[in-house]
C-alpha cells in the first residue's frame, strides 16, 4: 500500500526561508546566500518524507514567493510593464512581479481558494506569448535525485493556471483566457508543439516516472465549456505522457458528478486525488459512481487544513471502504491537499500542555500518520501508535476544558434574532457627522503602523519577564504617542493607535479569551514572506475580561481627533485560526461574536466614538460550491451584527476586508450594516469599483484603498487623486473615505510617511477641486 504527499510548508520549520527573503530584498545578503538556505530546506523536507516511508514525494512544492507565480514564470507569462526580454526568468523580474519595484505596482494578489495564502494572479491578453522560461520543476526534481531521493514533481494544471488568471491590463473585460488553452499547452515538447509538453519531456529525459498536475478548480462549479477544456487539455497532452504515470490531484471541496466524470474518463490519466476531509460526500461519489478500473485513486484523509490529530480507526475505516471499490494496489493514502496550509512541527512546540499536544498533528506528524495507515492496509498496522491515536481522541471528547455550558447556552439563544442596529444607517451616519465633523474625503489607516526591531524586541522581553510590566506599558505608550503624533503632523482625520502591543490582529485577541491555545512555532505562510500564527480553538469561547479598552483609552487621551478603537471580527477570528473540528463553524463563529460584543461595548462605555471590527477573512470563507454559499453568509453576517446591535447611533462601527473577490458578496456586505467599510482596491486594479459602475447602490460610507502597501513603492500624489476621482465617479462624494489598502505592519516608516503625506495631499487636493466646483 503506497502513501503520497500532496506538498508540504516551505518556510522551514523556524522561519527560515522568511529571513532570507528579508535580508535578500533588503540587500543584506546574496542571490547564493537566499538559494543556499532554499536548498538546505527542500532537502531537508525530502529527506524527512523518505525516512518517514512516503512513496510519492512532491517535488517543485517550494516556492521563494507563490506557485501560481512560479507557473507564470515557467509559461514566460510576463506582463509588459516588468520589461521582460526573454531568457531564464530571475530573482529581478520575479520578484518584481510579486512586489513591485520603484517604477511599477505588484501584480494584484488574491486569496488561493477558500484559504489564507494569498496566489500572484496571472495577467493575460490575447497577445500574451508564452515561452519556457523557468526550469525550475526539472531542477528541484534533478536536485532531489542526486540525493538519491525519487519524486513526483508537481505543475499547476494549464486549465486551472488559465481559470485563475485575469485579463491584463488594457485588455476587453470580457476577454476570456481560457482561449489561450492551445498557447500554453506546447510548454507543458519542443519546438512548439505545446510549455506544458515541454515541460513534460524534460522531466520525462531527466527521469520522473510521476507528475501531479493540481488541478483544484475541478471541485468549482464549472460550465460545460470549462469541462470541456480539462478533457481538450489532457487529450492534447496524452502523447506527451506515454512513458509517464500522471494523475490530476483535486481539493478543498468534493468533485461535482459531472467533473467527476470527466477526469476519470481521461483516457492518458493514471490517477484522480481526491480531498475525502472537506470533500465529505467524495466517498459517496465513489462508491455511486463508481472507479475506472486500472487507475489510482490518491485518497485524501489527513487533513492537510487543521491540526487536529487524524482520526485513524475513522479514516482506516474509509480507506477500506475505497479499497473494495478500486483494488488495494490502485489505492494510495494521501493528504487532503498541500500541508502548506498547516505548522511544520510539533516537536518544536515547548509550551504547549501535554493534554492538548496530545490532541494535535502538524505537517511532519500528518506525514507520519499518513504512511502509518498505508502500513495499516497493507497489513503492517502499528498498534501502539494506533492505541496511543485512539487514546488521545478519547481524551479530547471527554475533556472538561472544551465544554462551557453558559457559553453554550448564550451562543444558542442567538438564533432568535437578526441582531440589527434600530436605525438606518443613512439616520446614523447624520447623527454621527455631528458629533465627529469631519471633513469630505476623510482620511484614515486601516489599523497598524511599522512594526520595528525595537517593538518586537519590547514585547519579546515582556513575555520573557525580561522587563516588568511598567517598563513594558511605558515603552508601548512611547510608540503610542509617536504612531498619534506622525499622524497628527500628516492631518490624518481619523486616528489609529498603530496597535504596538499586538503580535497578530488574531493571535492578540486569542491570547485573552478562553477556548484558545497558542503555538511557539506554528506559522503558516500567509503569502511572499508573510508568515501567521493561527491561535488553535480546542473549547467554548469566551470573554474573561476587556481586552484593549486600556491602550485605546490611552490613545485617546494624547489627542482631540477621533482615535478608533480596533478589533477583529468574529468571522476573520475564525477562519485565521485553527478551528475545533468536533461542532459546526458557526456555532464557534456566535460564541466569539458575544465576546468581541462585550469588548465592542465597553469601548463605547470608555468615551471611543469609532469602533473597526474587520472582517478581513469574511469572503476567504465562502464555500467553493455556491449551493453552500446562502448558508455560510447568512451566519457569518449575523455574527458581525451581533458584534455591534446595541450600541448608539453616535457610535461610528467601521469594518475593512482585503485580498479577495468582493463583487460577488457585495449584497451581504451591504447586510451587514456597517457605517463604515475599508476595502482593498489598488493591488486589485480597482476591480471593486466594477460592482459600483454596474449599478449597485452603498448608502453607507466606504473607503476603498488608494494604495497598495505589500509593495515599497510609494505612490504619487497625483496617482492617488486619479485614484480617488475615479471613484468620485462611482461612488457620492459625501459616502467617500481616503485610506490605504490594508494595515502598514509590514512596512517601514521611511515608506509610510511619504506614502501618508501623498494620500492627505490627494484627498485636500480633491477638498479643494470639489469646493470650487459649487
């Protein structure tokens, strides 16, 4: 019985790729120093899957930004604006597509699927020419080899790279690329018969008897003609694969009947990978439908999304389901998707208590449980580990630390109620004007200031009781003062704290309520260097005491200006974590709703008249399938309204999301009743203001990001006041707020400032245009 890896996290288990991207785009170390440490890693993590026993081991999983960018180099898909001209794509262009440089914007990002990593989305047109222009899945797969160490490289799927791109610029909106199937096939062999057949052969001369092509759009709901492009796609590059075993790997969600038929009746396919954690109907769908005898069925049953320990007696039980429909030697245990979206390891997990370590499996013990249940089937079951499994789930069901009945009760009694403010917001933004007055355009940041060594260092030695609590409180007040004044001196309207005492917009707020448990290091990469540390939800959640009243009071008091007390919402709190896998999400989602309800209040009680509760994560969530999509938003709107129903129409309630697709849930962010919503916009190309030109009518006021801050570049004023006039011309001036993208954690001061200066510029600028026009 064979096991099999979708992929794995690439960061390192301390971070390690995380710095040397840092140094390197900081020019503190070299080209060969950033490949050094990438080497290191990806050998390391081969080596760990061959000890462990797993058969299949992906290869070209690693990535120094995203795999989806790592496609586009591969195609040579580069768009005009980086100057490319032809030849191995390097560190420059590469890492400009993803960052930006001084002269030109990043590509857009947005969220992969329904997760937290964030993909560089392809730019494409009908003149787009695609050449072989990276040979990186070939050189990791080499690389592996001369370890002695057998792979199966792994390539995005041409009908899923092409499904996930967009028009480029100055390209008709209604320009499909998908129509560009037939260009990129040839790079997939040579000489331009089709890149993914170049591809192909050369792995094939080099050695590879595998290749994984992913292709996750497969559990989307499709057209027919998007059908028909997986069938036309793998037909074209059937000859190319003679010689080969390739098979089409699917996740995130269960593979509609129709696609399911589709890609098993591949005739040049040796295997389907299916996703049987969140795909919870896939076992039905096979047993139903049925298996083309002769394939592989790559059974995804550990969870490559949570890190709860797997089930194994459950997950056995599945596997012996499948194997009586496609024969033990056709079957092959796998995990349910890339395990990137996981921590690497729990043994560097020192403070984590023994009962709930017990509970848990990160990347590397997923691994582990993955080729134990091969071993299993295969008649080589390993009781002790089973026994150790089963006690610790045992454990987990009969613990008193994961139930609070009162929590229970409160969460329950919600279901009553819409939970909606009693006013309009049209009659509350009146009243809320009178009592800030600010001026048209107002100007404001979404949250967060410049995270520096200094800072980091302060709560570092705070937690280590290195400094005492006063120093710690005097030192975070300092960096208040600091963040309040800058913003003063660039006469930002409304006010931030910058959030200094925060080490994660979740992780802080996780910290303080109960239910939760925290890691030392289990970061997630959440996109380029951007790792996050998802707080794990084990139990019933609540509110033990007020959580950020004390700084936002403080804040407060250093100014006349409106200081906006900051939050995360219930839904982001959610689906940033690691939630508990043993009740439904929304009734976790209500639970966290109450408490972020109390804080909500006594922030009010404490004289803070603008309160942010963002719900960044709100779109990530939505179900692949639109058939769950009614549910899930129902609930996850509610959970935001619950936040904020009792508090006075002079209380201004903002929210902000960011890197996602909002024009398709437009109609429940309205419902959602917010009196003020901040959006990501420039790294999108104002894909947001599509929704406004259409028709679609906001009375509340919103502020729709006039710069991207995952870049370094810094805007011109000019370029902002285009910005803003071009959603002057969408949206009603007195509606319109003037505020970045996102929150400036990551960026550093000598690029906020100018970046800020330039954004208040624009919007007195515009003040003053607007002015004489009446």
């Amino acid at each position: 019985m064979a096991s099999h890896i979708v992929g794995y996290p690439r960061m390192g288990p301390k971070r390690e790729l995380k710095f040397a991207l840092e140094s390197f785009w900081d020019g503190k170390s070299s080209a060969d120093d950033l490949q050094k440490v990438a080497t290191d890693l990806r050998c390391s993590i081969w080596k760990q899957m061959a000890d462990a026993g797993i058969k299949y081991i992906p290869s070209n999983t690693f990535s120094y930004y995203d795999q989806v960018l790592d496609t586009t180099a591969m195609l040579g898909a580069v768009p005009e604006r980086y100057s490319y001209t032809g030849g191995e794509i390097g560190f420059d262009i590469y890492f400009s597509m993803a960052r930006g440089n001084a002269s030109v914007p990043a590509m857009e990002m947005t969220k992969w699927f329904d997760t937290n990593y964030h993909f560089i989305v392809p730019e494409l047109g009908p003149n787009t020419k695609f050449t072989y222009s990276s040979h990186k899945a070939v050189s990791e797969y080499k690389e592996a080899k001369a370890l002695g160490i057998e792979t199966v490289p792994v390539l995005i799927g041409p009908v899923t790279y092409l499904l996930l791109s967009k028009p480029a610029k100055g390209v008709e909106k209604s320009f499909s690329p998908l129509s560009l199937l037939g260009n990129i096939l040839p790079i997939y062999n040579t000489y331009g018969i089709t890149i993914h057949r170049e591809v192909t052969a050369e792995l094939k001369a080099a050695g590879a008897s595998w290749i994984q092509f992913d292709e996750p759009t497969l559990v989307m709901d499709l057209e027919s003609h998007q059908l028909e492009a997986f069938t036309k796609a793998y037909t074209e590059l059937e000859s190319s694969f003679s010689g080969l075993n390739v098979f089409i790997e699917t996740y995130f969600a269960d593979v509609p009947a129709e696609a399911y038929k589709t890609i098993t009746a591949l005739k040049g396919i040796s295997g389907v990978g299916l996703d049987l954690i969140r795909g919870t109907k896939t076992l039905d769908l096979v047993k139903s439908a049925g298996f083309p005898a002769g394939k592989y069925l790559f059974a995804g049953v550990v969870d490559g999304r949570n890190i709860w320990a797997n089930d194994l007696a459950s997950s056995l039980s599945t596997l012996q389901a499948l194997e009586a429909i496609v024969g033990k030697d056709k079957l092959v245990v796998s995990t349910s998707c890339s395990l990137m979206h996981t921590a690497v390891d729990l043994v560097n997990e020192t403070k984590l208590d023994s009962e709930i370590k017990s509970w848990l499996a990160f990347a590397a013990q997923k691994v582990v449980e993955v080729n134990a249940m091969a071993k299993a089937l295969a008649g080589q079951k390993d009781e002790a580990f089973f026994s150790a499994n089963a006690a610790a789930q045992s454990s987990r069901k009969s613990s008193p630390r994961v139930t609070n009945e009162e929590v229970q009760k409160a969460a329950a009694a919600l279901k009553g109620s819409d939970h909606r403010r009693v006013t309009n917001v049209s009659a509350r933004l009146d009243a809320q004007q009178k009592k800030l007055n600010l001026p048209i355009l107002p100007t404001t940041t979404i949250g967060s200031f410049p995270q520096t060594m200094d800072l980091r260092r302060v709560r570092r030695e705070c937690k280590a009781n290195k400094i005492s609590e006063e120093e710690y409180v005097k030192a975070i007040k300092e960096e208040i003062s600091k963040v309040v004044k800058l913003q003063e001196e660039l006469d930002i309207d409304v006010l931030v704290h910058g959030e200094p005492e925060r080490n994660d917009m979740v992780e802080y707020f996780g910290e303080q309520l109960s239910g939760f448990a925290f890691t030392v290091n289990g970061w997630v990469q959440s996109y380029g260097s951007r790792c996050v540390k998802p707080p794990i939800i084990y139990g019933d959640v609540s509110r033990p005491k007020a959580m950020t009243v004390f700084w936002s009071k403080m804040a407060q008091s250093m100014t006349a200006r409106p200081m906006k007390g900051m939050l995360t919402g219930p839904v982001t709190i959610l689906n940033w974590s690691f939630v508990r896998n043993d009740q439904p999400r929304f009734e976790t989602c209500y639970q966290i709703a109450l408490a972020i309800k109390k804080e909500v209040e006594d922030l009010e009680a404490a004289g803070i008249q603008v309160i942010q509760i963002d719900e960044a994560a709100l779109r990530e969530g939505l179900p692949l399938r639109k058939s769950e999509q009614a549910f899930y938003l129902d609930w996850a709107v509610h959970s935001f309204r619950i936040t904020n129903c009792g508090v006075q129409d002079t209380t201004q309630i903002h929210t902000h999301m960011c890197y996602s697709n909002f024009n398709d849930i437009i109609h429940s962010i309205i419902d959602m009743d917010a009196d003020v919503i901040t959006i990501e916009n420039s790294r999108s190309d104002e894909k947001l203001l599509s929704v406004f030109r259409e028709g679609v009518k906001y009375g509340a006021g919103i502020g729709p990001g006039v710069y991207d801050i995952h870049s370094p570049r810094i805007p011109s004023t000019e370029e902002i006041a285009d910005r803003i006039n071009k959603m002057l011309a969408v949206l009603e001036t007195n509606i319109l707020w003037v505020n970045p993208d996102c929150g400036l954690k990551t960026r550093k001061y000598g690029e906020v400032k100018p970046a800020l200066t330039n954004m208040v510029s624009a919007a007195k600028l515009l003040r003053t245009q607007l002015a004489s026009t009446k």
